[in-house]
C-alpha cells in the first residue's frame, strides 16, 4: 500500500541540450515525482504506458519501490512521447513535438490500495483529472499537492483554478503563476492562491530556487549553485515528488517542516538536473540529499 | 572627508512605469548609490552636471549628507538624460534614449580630500575612467567596488575585464555576467570573476535577489518579496551603495560580515523600487532597514 499516491504523465522523452541528447528517455511528470518520493515514503504511480514502454524502465520504476499497480498498459497505443530541445539558457525547454498517444484517452483508475492513502499529489495533467482523481479517493486526504503547466492555463484556466481550490498546497513554475494569475509579480500570484482557499503557495523559480507562501508566512529557498546542468528536465516533478514524500515521512504538516521540506525538495531537484532523463535521481542517496540540505543552510546564513 | 567615494553617472531621468511616470527626475548611478551609501557612511561622489541640473536637486543631495566637491558643473552643456520605460515584467528596462551631454567628454577629477578614502565605489560608467579614477587615488583604497553594464561589455569587453582584475569586489547582474563571460552559467561567470582575482563576485538578480561568491564560499540572499513595486530604475545602484556604505561603516572586510553587507544591500534595493526616482530610498530611516534586514532572517530560516 503506498503512502502517497501520485498521479501523472508516464512518458518516453527525446531531449536534447548543449552538453548531449537522449532519445526515448524514461519521463513524464509521474515518474520523476515517484522517483523522487521514493527516496522519502513509498509512492504508488497511476498513470498509462502503451505497448512500446521498454521492460527495463519497469524495471528501474520497482527497484525505486514505487507500486506500479496503479499504471495501466493500454496495448492498443503507444506511451506519451515528449522531444524538446533546451539551448544555452537552460531555464526553459522549446517543444519540438509531443505526442499524446495513450494518454489522450486516459482516464486514471485508482486501485483500491490507493484509496486510501493520506497523501496525494497531482502531477501536471489535464486539471479535469485531477479533481477527477482527487473525488475518487474514499476520503479527503490529509495533505494534497498539485502542480500545473502553461498548457492547462492557456487551454483550461476556469479548472486549473478549481484545481487551485480544492487542494492544500499549490506548486507552479513563475511563468505559469504569472500567466494564470495574469499578473506580473508572483507576490501577487501567491496572494490570490492564498485568496483562492489554498493554504501553501509555493513557486518554483528554476535556478533562483523557490518561495513558500501561507497565511503570514513567507519562505524563500535559493538555488543550488550548480555549474554543470545537463538536462533540467523533470527538475520541477522531482521538486513536488520530495516534498510530498519528505512531509509524508515526517508526517507533519507544521510550517515550520514545510520550509524543511522545501528545501529537501530544492536539493533532490538540483542533482536531478545534473544528468540527462532520471540517470542522476535514481542513483542519489539519503547522504548525498542531506549533505546538499546543510550546504543550503550556509548558503543562507547570516 | 568623505569615507566612501563614489565614481557615476547624475542624470535626468523620464521614466515610464506601467504605474506612473516621471519627467527629468533625480537620477544616475553615483546619485542612487551616494544616498544609499549615505544611510551608513558619508560619501563623496564624482560626477558631473550641466547647466540644467536644478538646484532643488542638489539641495537634495547635500540634505543626505553627501559631499558634493567633486561634482563638477559644465555650464557649457546639459545634464545627462535617460529615458526608460519598464513593461509589466518590471525586471528589464527599454531605453528610450541616452543623450550623454556633459557626460560624453567628461574626465573624472578627484579632489585633495577624496584622495585618501579607503573606500571607493566604481559605479557604472565607461571601464576607462573606472580604471583612472582607481589610479588617481593617492594610495589603493582598503576595498574597491565595480559595477559594469551592458554597454560597456558590449562595446568595451577587454577594460571590463582589466577592471574586474583591479578590484576586491566585483558587483554585476545575471544577464551581464552571462554576457561578459559568454556562458549560460551564473555559478561558472562567478568562477571567471573570481579567477580574474577580484576577490568577490556579487551578482545582483533583480526580484530574485543577490549571490554571492568568493573563495569557497557561497551566500544566496532571496529579493524582498515586494507586490508593489513601482519603479526599479537605481535598485542596484542603490545595493552597491548600501553595500560599500555597511562596510566602510563597520570598518570589516571579513567574509561573515560582507553577507550582512548584502543583506542590507538588498533591504534598501527593495525599498528603492517602491517608488519613483529617489523619492523611496530618500525618506528612509535606518529604523526601517534593521526591520527588513530582521524579516530576510525569517526568510530564509529552515
């Protein structure tokens, strides 16, 4: 039985930066979230692969500890395909193509064992399914985190914005809570979040780290000085996959631990950026997580 | 005798926000910086003026308790004017036009009583007369700090770089020290400055906040979270002055106190952007710096 329950894209990604390229690379929103989890609490993934999802990435998935009951093989299709390319400034992808495949259909079952479970977080898909999945669970877990993208916003803002609603935590990207918010200070954004019934707003911000804001509190963690990103695909999931792993392990739901779990979150992020697909986040361990955290606590000091 | 001298530009400034504007307002690299630097050190600063310059300006400036001897007057031509205008996305200005008049032949002049400072402050203008305002000293100060821009690594790349060598600390924004050392990498444009033998990189990074980098050491300071920020225009100037001003004033080059110098750096940057010209950064008192500098401490706690 997990103890959080993640939802989200399962993908085969082309991915090509200045320092190297892969092709049909293990992806998607899911996986880099439970990856990422994994190292915390035990996730369980719902999400669809097709016919062409190679048996190793399987594989690589259970050797996390991740439960796989809640991914479904539609063998009518293939798995979600994403090909970008990131130039010199590594902060944003350019979408050479996607291709939906087996997702355009989806809708995500949940297995039993999932539904349980107390903690859920919504990986970045179709904001319909997201409260779809969110009213299937036999009752309201106790801490839900979602996470969004500028495509929802553009083609779906009124259900991203009940999405925003119905959860505890809000987790975006600056551009996108500018975008959704239509404002150009994400202070602002942060605010309606908070307007909107969501407890935590927290905006990833790439490179120059993230801010956390509640009710009177505000939580700034910088970025992990890296000199070398070879592909920061997946940065942002494996962002949300630690923080709800670290606060389902420590079960507290304390401000105080979320500034922690934001800055567990920041560390496990950074080395995913410092290889190509999951290569560097599945090959991490509990030391390497926690010697970055304290780096993180002198990088603030003063 | 003024403890800190500061080299820049004083200029007339029309600038456009999407929340207001102003009309040849009080402007200028050693402007911002000398009120800054006035709120913890007497400055004295270098610069020239025109015909033009209202005396309510200098009024202004001598009420901070800034030494105005080597403000030179050119009665032959007018001040220099700069006219900007900042879109929603207040982190970038467009400039509308620079018309450098009696800054276009200027040749700084030190007077007797700034010769000896220990502390000098290079702001932003051509690298040339950075280099010969540091050789005009009557001995090299205790600490010399640089600004650049964009235009003078675009037209003047290799003084910039013979700057960078010549000073302790060496102060630029993300965007510039990408151009000047022609990488994607903030960390690896850092490693440069640092192997150029400046002792301190501190790269300024608008509303995400500062960085600093010397040897071994890495201090991450977050921007202040403001939702109302009317006008950027000097916000770094005013960091650079703020900073050499902490320092002059506690008299303490070590590397612990240089990360409380960029705190209070960045508290009256932030307070700067609230409002036009220098109206903000003008009617502050130290009262409500130590309030923010305290507040960036529960920033960052974790």
């Amino acid at each position: 039985m997990p103890r959080v329950v993640i939802v989200g894209s399962v993908a085969l990604d082309d991915v090509q930066t200045p320092f190297g390229k892969v092709e049909n690379a293990l992806g998607g929103s899911a996986v880099y979230a439970g990856i990422a989890c994994s190292l915390f609490s035990k996730p369980g993934i719902v999400g669809v692969i097709g016919s062409d999802f190679p048996k190793k990435y399987l594989d690589l998935l259970a050797a996390c500890g991740i439960d796989l009951t809640g991914l479904e093989t539609d063998s009518a299709g293939k798995t979600f395909h994403w090909a970008g390319r990131y130039g010199l400034d590594l902060n944003s992808a350019n979408t050479l193509s996607t291709q939906l495949n087996v997702f355009e259909n989806f809708t995500p079952k949940l297995p039993d064992s999932y539904r349980s479970a107390d903690f859920l977080f919504l990986g970045n898909i179709d904001p319909g399914l997201q409260l779809d999945v969110l009213k299937k669970m036999e009752k309201r877990p106790k801490l839900v985190v979602a996470d969004t993208m500028n495509l929802w916003i553009s083609t779906m803002r009124e259900k991203v914005l009940e999405v925003v609603k119905e959860v505890d935590i809000c987790l975006m990207n600056d551009a996108e809570a500018r975008q959704l918010f239509r404002t150009p200070s994400i202070v602002g954004a942060a605010r309606q979040i908070l307007a909107l019934d969501s407890k935590i707003a927290i905006i990833k911000k790439g490179e120059h780290g993230a801010v956390m804001f509640g009710k009177g509190i505000h939580f700034a963690c910088p970025g992990y000085p890296l000199e070398n990103v070879l592909d920061p695909t997946g940065s942002g999931d494996c962002f949300g996959g630690t923080l709800i792993g670290y606060i389902a392990k420590t079960n507290d739901l304390s401000l105080k631990n979320m500034r922690k779990a934001v800055v567990y979150a920041s560390s496990v992020a950074s080395f995913n950026a410092e290889g190509f697909s999951v290569e560097k986040v599945s090959s991490i361990s509990k030391k390497d997580i926690d010697m970055r955290y304290r780096e993180f606590g002198r990088f603030v000091k003063f």
